[in-house]
C-alpha cells in the first residue's frame, strides 16, 4: 500500500505532527503512516518548558506548573516570580497515551512498530528491518544517522551536548518546597569549556526529580555522572536518606550547525529540523511552533518546511555558543551575572525570542564584555 505521509518515529515532533494533522482536516483524505520501533508504552522522558498559559497548552497533559524559581551561585540565591510565564512539567507516557487516544477514532492512520533502516528520496520509499512502504507526498523525518550528525560537527561550527543524568527520589523528610523549582543551582563543580548545574524539579516536599546538567562537548562515564549527582544531593541538599524511583539519563545536541534537507520530499522535524535552542537545549514550545509552520504549509500547497528562524537570536545563540565552548568566559560567570543583573521573566522572554533590539542591549549588558567582542568579531567573519 502506498500512504500519502509517512512519519518516522513516534516521540514528540512526530506524534505531535500527527495529532495536528488530524486536528486541521489534513488526513480527511489521505492515509498517514507512523514507525517507530518503540510501542511508547514506557514513561522514558519529561518534557518542560516556560511558556504564557495560551489555549494551546491547556490542551496538554500537563502534568504540574509552576510560577516561581530558583537561580542560584557562589554569591547570589534567588527566588523570582515568573509572570507572564508559568514552568510546565509533560511526562512522556502521559503525552503519547494522550495523542494515541487523539488518534484512535482516525482510521486513516496507521501505526507499525519497526526499526527503520533508510529511506529513498528518488522512490519516495521507507524501508524497515521488516518491508518497504511508499509515499505520495512527504516523509518526515524525526530521527537522525550518525553520518548526519557527524556532518555539523566540524570545525567552522561550534557543537556542545547538553547532557544530564538524573533521579526522581523520595525522601524521608521534608527537603523541597513543591511551589518552586530549581532552574538552575551553579553550587557545583565548574565545567571547563561549557556549563554545569543542577537542576530540581519537586513533586512535594518529599518527591523531587534532581538531575545534574552539563552543557559541553566532552561526554562523561554513567559512573562519573553518578558520583556528581550523589555528591550534590547529599552534601548540597544536605540529603542522607532517599529513594530512587526513576533515572533520566540523555543527552541533546546544541549547535547553531544545521542539518542538511536532503530532498524536498524528505522533510526532517524535531530535532533533525533545528527546533532545539541551542542556547538552551529546550525545544518543546520550538517544536510545536515548526509543526504549526508545517501544517500552515501544506495547506497552502507549499513545500517549503524550513524552521523560520530570527536571523538576529540565531546569531545571539552563536556567539554565547562560542564563549563556552571556547571557554572565552566561564558559564557560572556568564549565567551568574545574567542572573543577578536581570529579572527572570525578561531573560525568559529574550530566550523565547520575543524582545526587541533596545531589550536585547539591556540584556547583552550585563554579560562579561571582552569574551563576548571577541566572540562576536569571530563570528562575523566565518
């Protein structure tokens, strides 16, 4: 059988992607089909993200919401008030079982569990470990090989990970308060040529997600992460007693690289597409933004699915890529002093990229001066 679109992969991108189809009228007569060789029947991720409660969101699963965080370092420890903002926590099994039940009334979808082995522009085709499926109009893309991965990492472009390692654990005592999150703890040790933080995401007073951050390009060992994590709860938190009720474990490519559209009937989304910040390594709000692009796109009969991404903020990420990844400036200092010299919900707003020119100066103003010129200056002439 022939589908119209075939999706691979069922993680976020692709079973949003799907769900928003469906939603506008795109399958009414058409046939979809989604590989993935994940049933998605496990809670393997957490989603978070800062955004305004629109009426999109409020259509999610969302979990938990938060209005308030925590920043912290060496010499400042701040609570602020994210208004306009809320925090939003989507547990993956919560999220594929509410697009599953979305779906299940579609009988213009079809869902195969397979590993999918490659795809063929010129034949418009998809093969599995176990069949090759054909496709009328597009294939998107969620996932990635490692030749294409390989690709952006080279020496012109500035590539880093943002890798974490963490425990949902439960204590004994009281040792969290479940109206703040804890969005980024510097109290740790300093990473050379990239970041680390911890970072606390508490269910109640007693039930916390603790994970250790790093944004670098040098991997760590499980044990390495281990040890820093065990090291921050128990001496930082001041933690003795705990137990371990779930471990996330993953790691996201940042990079102001992109990955290369390979044919126009092949269209890559998710993180394939660039809708991880590489500033920040989230992606949730990005993704829905594309997956909006898209349907807008093929309703309009128009094949152009590119992330529309702002010239200006896709420099910005550059070049404060640049100073870490070089190591222009520590990230505890660059982090630190955008943190005690700015308010939370403006930095969020800049990191949404909603601010104008006069807000971004305001803002550039308060980071370590010489590292970024310098960083600027070799961006400007790559």
């Amino acid at each position: 059988m022939k589908y119209d679109y075939i999706i691979g992969g069922a993680g976020l991108s692709g079973l949003t992607l799907a769900w928003q189809m469906a939603k506008h009228n795109i399958l009414d007569d058409k046939q979809l089909l989604i590989i993935d060789a994940d049933k998605k029947e496990a809670n393997d991720r957490t989603w978070c993200f800062w955004a305004k409660p629109e009426m999109w969101i409020t259509e999610l699963p969302i979990k938990q919401s938060w209005n308030k965080a925590q920043v912290k370092g060496s010499d400042f420890d701040l609570v602020q008030d994210l208004a306009p903002y809320r925090y939003y926590k989507i547990e993956g099994i919560d999220y594929y079982n509410f697009i599953k039940n979305e779906l299940n009334n579609y009988s213009q979808i079809t869902f195969i569990q397979d590993h999918i082995i490659s795809e063929d522009a010129n034949e418009k085709s998809v093969t599995t470990s176990e069949s090759t499926y054909h496709f009328k109009d597009y294939f998107f893309k969620s996932y990635f090989y490692p030749d294409e991965l390989n690709s952006v990492q080279n020496p012109k472009q500035h590539f880093i990970w943002q890798h974490f390692y963490g425990w949902k654990i439960k204590t004994k005592e009281i040792a969290f308060d479940p109206k703040v999150i804890t969005y980024m703890d510097m109290n740790v040790a300093e990473e050379i040529k990239g970041l680390s933080f911890a970072y606390i995401l508490p269910d109640s007073q007693y039930e916390a997600m603790v994970e250790y951050t790093l944004f670098s390009a040098q991997l760590w060992s499980e044990e390495d992460y281990k040890n820093a994590l065990i090291d921050y709860i128990q001496n930082n938190l001041g933690i003795k007693e705990y137990e371990i009720e779930e471990i996330e474990f993953n790691k996201i490519p940042m990079t102001n690289a992109s990955f290369s559209q390979r044919s126009k009937s092949i269209v890559p989304i998710g993180t394939l597409a660039g809708t991880v910040k590489p500033s920040t390594g989230y992606s949730f709000v990005r993704n829905y933004q594309h997956i909006q692009q898209i349907i807008k796109n093929i309703k309009s009969n128009k094949d152009d699915f590119a992330i529309n991404s702002s010239v200006k903020f896709k420099f910005y990420d550059e070049v404060l890529i640049n100073v870490l990844h070089t190591s222009k400036s520590s990230g505890h200092q660059v982090f630190g002093n955008l943190y005690k010299k700015n308010k939370l919900p403006q930095l969020l707003k800049f990191l949404n990229e909603e601010t104008n020119l006069l807000e971004d100066l305001r803002i550039m103003n308060t980071v370590p001066k010489w590292p970024f010129i310098k960083a600027v200056a070799e961006e400007l002439v790559k």
